[in-house]
C-alpha cells in the first residue's frame, strides 16, 4: 500500500481592528472571530477545491488572540501614516521602517510606505514621563503610523535604537530628554545601523 504524505501549512489570516485589546470581553470576542474565521476558511478550501487543499482539515489556531497594538504613550512626536507614505525626513531619526500595510479605505488605498522612512527619537520620548523611553508597539504613533513597518525586523531596529539611548544616558548619567539624538546616531553608524 502506497504511503500518502501528510503536508502542513500554516496561515495566519484574519484580521480585527475593532476590538479593544485591553478589556478581557474583546479579547474573548476575539478568539471565538478567530476560531470561526479559521474553520471557514477550511471549509471553503474544501467548498471550492482550491489546488492543494481539496482536502485540508484545521489542526491546530492560536492559542490565544494576539492584538496588534493595546494601549501607546504619547511621545513629543505622534509619528504618523502621511510619515511612512511621504517618508519624512526627521533630523533626529534613529531608525527605518520597511514593509508595507493594509489599505484603510478611501483616505490611503495605497498598501507601499516609503521603505526606508524614518523613525524620529521624539517618538520614543513621553511628553509627560521623564527618565523613561518607549519603543515597540507602546511607541508614540497613529495607528497607521504604528501599524506600517510593524514587523520584527523594524522593531528590532527601534528597540536596538532605545537600548543605544538608554545605555547613553546611563554612562552620561542624564534622563533621555537631555541626551543629544546625535550621540545616538554616531554609535548606530559605529554599529553598522543605516539610517
């Protein structure tokens, strides 16, 4: 008897930008969308014979829902969707953002940011906390703004960023707000770091 060989995929789908991440009822909303996206998408692979997966069953979703973004801490600068789009030029950038998003109606249909915009050390400063830098999905950004360039390789980047800042302001012995974007600039480019 022949073996037949099993093959795996993984897809990663479905999508929600209505929920509010920080309340436990959206969350829960949220896993039951995902299981009920996830077993219909089976069921119309299997519905309409799409090549290869004529006869897909669901293994396995999430184990629970991961939102994109909860709660930000507004920075001396909200960096923005019209940044990534015209790709601003930031005399104080300390990184790039590559990659793209999902069109968000008739405002920006457009899904291309501008590879290589930059990411501006304000946004990593809270207006009203001192001795404290934010980076990652906390950062100061509109959603858009956030949501382009959201993926690991551009939070890396900003958090190597950060962490180039905070290791300044420790030796120098001074809060972020005071620590010349200059300093970290330098040491980026002594890193390799293309801005």
């Amino acid at each position: 008897m022949p073996r037949t060989q099993a093959c795996v995929r993984s897809v990663a789908t479905t999508r929600d930008r209505f929920f509010d991440g920080t309340k436990s009822f959206d969350l829960t909303c949220v896993e039951k969308l995902g299981i009920l996206q996830a077993t219909e998408l089976v069921r119309f692979a299997v519905d309409f014979q799409i090549p290869g997966l004529e006869k897909a069953s669901l293994m396995r979703t999430g184990g629970y829902a991961a939102v994109r973004e909860t709660r930000r801490l507004v920075g001396e600068y909200v960096f923005t969707e019209d940044d990534l789009l015209d790709g601003t030029r930031f005399e104080d950038a300390v990184a790039s953002k590559y990659g793209g998003w999902d069109p968000m109606g008739d405002k920006y249909p457009n899904t291309n940011i501008c590879q290589g915009a930059l990411y501006p050390y304000r946004s990593m400063l809270p207006r009203e906390i001192d001795g404290l830098l934010v980076a990652g999905r906390c950062g100061s950004a509109s959603f858009q703004g956030h949501y382009g360039g959201k993926s690991m390789g551009n939070m890396m980047v900003v958090g190597q960023a950060a962490g180039v800042a905070a290791a300044l302001c420790a030796q120098g012995g001074i809060l972020p707000r005071k620590l010349d974007y200059r300093l970290i600039q330098k040491r980026l480019d002594e890193m390799g770091v293309i801005l």
